[in-house]
C-alpha cells in the first residue's frame, strides 16, 4: 500500500459538563461546537499515512502549497480546562489544512472539467447541492455539511482529511483551476503560493461583497485585524476603489504587511490605550467625524472591536463578521437603527463564483496575496512552523511539501 507524510490534529473526546451532545455526535464524533468537546489536542506528523485513491467523481491533486489557518492555529490552542479554542465543525482525527493549491495527477471516471496535470484549488466547504439551502445558493450552510450523522459532507481539514500532505483527494465539483495565474506569476511555485492563498482571500470577499453586499467606490473601510483575513479585506477593499482604508493591528509585522497590501492608516490598539485614545476615536478623526462606511470584523475579539464599531458607524454603514469567537457580547441597537446600519455574519466562501472572482483578481494583477507570505516551511518541519504559528508574528506561514 501507497503511503504519504501528513499532518494529523487529534484530542481527546470529552464533553463539556452541561453539553447535550446528540447521539449522532456521539457516533460518528462529528461535532458542531468543537471547543465543547474536543480537550487536550496534539499535533502528530506521521510518514506512513495511506495515501488516498480518487473515486469516480474525485481528484487526486499532489499538494505543492499549504497556509497554517488561523483555525487551524486554534485547534491546538486551548483554555484554562484543556478544551480547544476553536468553536467550529471538527472531527478528530483529521488530516488538517485547507488553504491549498497543487496539480491534478489522478481523475475519477466520472470527471470532466479538470484533468492530469491542472493546477487547481479547492473549496474548504463540502457542501451537498441538494438540500434546500443548497438549493437556496447558501451551500455554506449545508445542512449535511453540517449535520453530525453524515459523513459525506463537511469541511476539509475539519472533518474530513485536509491538504498538509503530499495528496489530498477532493470532489470535482469543489475544484477551481488556476492555469491562469501562470500568466501573471514568474514561476510555477509563485503561482502555486497564490493558488493557495484564494481559500482565506475568498472568506474575506464573501463576507465583504456577498454577504454585506459591498460598498461605494470612495467609501471608507476599516478592517479590525492583520492576519491573513485581515490582509485579504485591505487588498480587496484597495482594488474595489475604497477612498480610506484603516486597520487596526498589534503585530509590528502585520502592521507593516497591512500597509504593503494598501491600507492607509494602520494603528495598534495597545499604543492608543496608553495614549488615553480609543480606536472609535481614531476612525472619526480619519474620517472627518462621518465614521466608517464598512466595518470588517477579522480578529476574533468581538468584546473589544463591537464596542468601538458601534461607536464609528456612518450612516448606512455595514458591519461583516468574519472572526469566531465562543463569547457573547451585548450589542447596542438603539445605535443600529439611528444610524441605519446593519450587520452581516458571513461564514465560508462557497457560491456565488467568489472563488473564480478571486482568481480572476489575482490573474489581473489588481490583487496580489503572496506578498502576505512571511516564512515557509516543508512538510517534515510542520511542528516548528506551529511553534512559530502560536507567536503569531507572521503575515502567511505556508507549508511546502
């Protein structure tokens, strides 16, 4: 038998007291809030995994690049009682990774747009196409993607084995092909870091242009968190003709990326605090007192950044939600309807072409998210790009195998 290197995130099952875990969760350990469950997590890199064969409608794709997820990032992380931090869909063990890119080597029989050879991404979200949110265009929502007793569908690297490996098998229908980036990039291997790369950029332009339906060119975006998420929404936001771009960050180096990518004002939270300013503060000095047009939330600490985005509304303004966080926090909303504004959770990327609209981007040169990529690392050396992950001193860190 076949065997390949892979990176695999395992934990123990324990429930939370007070959770009401279902039966199926407890059969197929497919579980919907993984922070309630999952407890004492270890990252394990293995050289005899078997490596996978593609099914009819299934593609082999050999993987030639690989981001560290911020959710990947926190399945390893956990609170004061040992239980991971990431509140999302998981079942472990798992092969993790699902910001990929890499070459078609092998096609099932029933495969038809992509062939041998293809550079190509995927989708993270395995949705069904059949039930009625799929039907209804919201496959981020899938309601198999997201039930505990089916094991079809789910969220690669999540549920289901992910691409820090030398191979990962995926549905056609998932696929995207990015032969074009060729033309824009020097090299294969350039082209393979920004094939990689359209996964977290496509969560950012789902949550921006899907979800909250986007804004005027001239408007004023303030995006809350550099990570790649973050770095993904500037880009975007630059490229969709935004007049001022802010971002607020902590890191030295993600502020300087933020900057790179096209923001124009980065401010650090911490240095504001001691200068007794606050961020909502900030945003209306930038803006002339109108406030922010587009608030993106891409940090994950809504009891921080909620307070100071309701305080910096504009009028008509719009808030999309990206960060996961397992907290609650009071929302004001007196302040929502005075200032006609809204707020738009945005999970996933799926549907709407988001991700041919960013390859299509990055084609063109008008985005370009490689610049985002601040360390590499190969396969075997997965456990020090984790360690290194955790510091959270990078743009991008990216797995090669």
């Amino acid at each position: 038998m076949a065997t390949m290197r892979v990176a695999i995130v395992d934990a123990e099952f324990a429930p939370r007291s007070g959770y009401e875990i279902t039966e199926a969760e407890k059969k197929t350990r497919k579980v919907r809030e993984g922070n309630r469950v999952w407890r004492n997590p270890k990252l394990i890199y293995r050289t005899d995994y078997p490596k996978p064969k593609p099914g009819p409608d299934e593609v082999l794709i050999k993987v030639k690049a690989c981001g560290i997820c911020g959710s990947d990032v926190h399945f390893l992380e956990t609170d004061e009682e040992g239980y991971i931090i990431y509140p999302g869909l998981t079942r472990f063990p798992v092969v993790i990774g699902h910001e990929f890119s890499g070459v078609v080597e092998e096609v099932g029989s029933n495969v038809q747009w992509v062939k041998p050879g293809d550079m190509v991404t995927s989708e993270e979200m395995l949705w069904c196409g059949e039930c009625n949110a799929c039907r209804s265009a919201y496959v981020n929502h899938c309601y198999l993607l997201n039930d505990p007793a089916n094991m079809t569908y789910g969220e690669l690297g999540f549920t289901h084995d992910g691409a820090m490996a030398e191979y990962v098998v995926v549905k056609e229908r998932y696929i995207w092909k990015i032969n074009s980036l060729l033309n824009r990039y020097s090299s294969e291997e350039k082209a393979f870091e920004a094939g990689s790369l359209v996964e977290p950029t496509s969560v950012a332009y789902h949550a921006m242009f899907v979800r909250a339906g986007g804004f005027k060119p001239g408007s004023y975006v303030v995006i809350w968190g550099a990570g790649p998420i973050g770095l993904a929404a500037i880009s975007l936001a630059k490229a969709a003709g935004a007049g001022k771009i802010i971002s607020f960050e902590i890191s030295p180096v993600r502020k300087e990326l933020a900057l790179k990518v096209g923001a124009d004002y980065v401010f650090d939270p911490v240095e504001l605090s001691k200068q007794g300013i606050e961020p909502w503060e900030k945003i209306m000095d930038v803006t002339g007192g109108e406030g922010a047009d587009m608030h993106v939330e891409a940090a994950g600490a809504p009891s921080a950044t909620l307070p100071q985005m309701q305080k910096s509304l504009a009028i008509g303004a719009k808030i999309a939600w990206i960060g996961r966080a397992p907290k609650a926090v009071p929302i004001y909303l007196e302040i929502f309807q005075v200032r006609r504004s809204q707020l738009f959770g945005s999970q996933g990327h799926s549907g709407w072409r988001t991700f041919g609209n960013v390859i299509r981007l990055m084609a063109a040169g008008r985005i370009d998210m490689t610049k985002i990529i601040t360390s590499r690392f190969k396969l075997d050396e997965v456990e020090k790009a984790f360690e290194r992950a955790h510091k959270r001193i990078d743009g991008k860190i990216t797995i090669k195998p």
